[in-house]
C-alpha cells in the first residue's frame, strides 16, 4: 500500500489557535478519457481541479498539479485521521489528538481538533470549517497579534504565544491591585513614620525598636514599587468572544 507523503502534526509550534474537524475522503468518479475508457477522477479539496487517478487508487491521498495540495481518495489507516489546516496543508494524526501543529513554517499553527464530521456522498469535496471554541480572542498589549484566551472570566494575566509576554486581560485589575498596593504602602510608611517619631527616645535604650522602624518602610517600600509594577503593565483587550 503506497502513500503520498503527508505533513504529520507536530506540537512544538505556536500561532493563533483554530478549531478543526477532521477530514473524510471524498467519493471518485469515472469520465470518458479521449479513447473511450474509464478514467477514475476527483475534485482536489482545494482547488476543485479535476485529478487523474489512473494508477493512483493504491494511495490514501494524492496531490493536486494545480495547487499541490494533498486530497484523501481512501479513509485514513486505523487510528488516524486527516485534517486541513487554514493553509490548506493536509496532515494526517492520531484519531484521540486534541492538538496538533502545522509543520508549514509560513503558518505554524496551533489546531485544536473538533469531533469528526462525515462528508454526505452527494456533497462536493471542500476543506474541513472550523467551528466556535469557548473562550475569548486576545489582541496583545505589547506585540498586537491576536491569540486566544481560554479563560471564560476578564480581569486575568495572560501570556502571549507571539512575544511571550504577560498582559492583563482587561485594564481593572491592574487598576484595582495599584490602588490597593498604594493604599497598602502609605498605611505602612505612616506606620513607619509614627514610630519614629513616637519611639525615639525608648529606642536609644533598646536598640531592638530600630527593627520596627526597617520593616515598617520596607513594607511600604515593596507595596510602592508592586504599585508601580501594576502601573505600567500592558493591558491586552479581548477582541470578542464566543459563546
């Protein structure tokens, strides 16, 4: 049993992530070829280009010359399953993956696979859609690529599968945590402050008061710079969301 070489799914590759289903092979038919015989053709999943199969029918998939893209012609080996990317890239996998990568450098695609859709023979032969995922897409604050956020609540720290950058989800939370570490900060420098000029005079006969005073402003000084750190973190806003 022969095989067109086909793109295995890899996983250490990162881009937007797409929701996929698997790909089924599409029926063959015969046409007249100019000496009155049969010649088994199908319509590339791509291009719809007719595709000559005459001494092809051994392989599970055959290339397109119009656009040299793969197309199933027989269900795929036990275990396995085919699946297009959004590049039209062809690649076949473990029918139990839930993910896989495109291995097209121009693309490099994270696919969350879907449930597997059965093609009716009656319906042309056209690349697999992909279909609504819960979560949120993402545009980020530092590179302005967009990403998919899969928590269902705003308000968090994501980090971003372009730059590898973290960005709050949302500008309220930055805003709350440097106000309450503000908050926080002032209350321990004027704790500070108070026990300094409060205990003056007991802390040149007990030494030990000194510690009070450094960890007073040490605290106050640590919440400030948290303050500062919520501050100026990058906000990435959600571009909508699905249900």
């Amino acid at each position: 049993m022969g095989y067109l070489p086909l793109h295995r799914c890899s996983v250490g590759v990162k881009r937007e992530s797409d929701v996929l289903h698997a790909e089924l092979p599409p029926p063959y038919t015969a046409i007249a070829s100019p000496d009155a015989s049969g010649v088994p053709v199908i319509n590339c999943r791509v291009c719809q280009s007719l595709i000559n199969l005459d001494g092809k029918l051994h392989q599970h998939v055959v290339k397109c010359t119009v656009c040299n893209e793969a197309t199933p012609i027989k269900n795929p080996p036990s275990g396995k399953k085919y699946v297009r990317c959004q590049c039209n890239c062809l690649l076949i996998c473990k029918d139990t993956s839930r993910k896989i990568g495109c291995p097209r450098p121009n693309c490099r695609r994270i696919i969350t696979l879907g449930p597997v859709m059965l093609i009716p023979e009656e319906q042309p032969a056209q690349p697999a859609l992909p279909v609504q995922s819960d979560g949120t897409r993402v545009v980020c604050g530092h590179c302005g690529n967009t990403f998919l956020w899969m928590e269902l609540r705003f308000n968090t720290l994501a980090k971003c599968p372009h730059c590898k950058k973290i960005s709050s989800v949302g500008s309220a939370l930055p805003r709350r945590r440097c106000c309450a570490y503000i908050t926080i900060g002032m209350i321990c420098i004027f704790i500070g402050v108070g026990l300094t000029v409060g205990t003056q005079d007991f802390a040149r006969r007990f030494h030990a008061t000194y510690v009070s005073w450094a960890v007073a402003y040490l605290l106050g000084l640590i919440c400030l710079i948290r303050a500062c750190y919520w501050g100026a973190i990058k906000v990435s806003y959600p571009e909508h969301s699905f249900a």
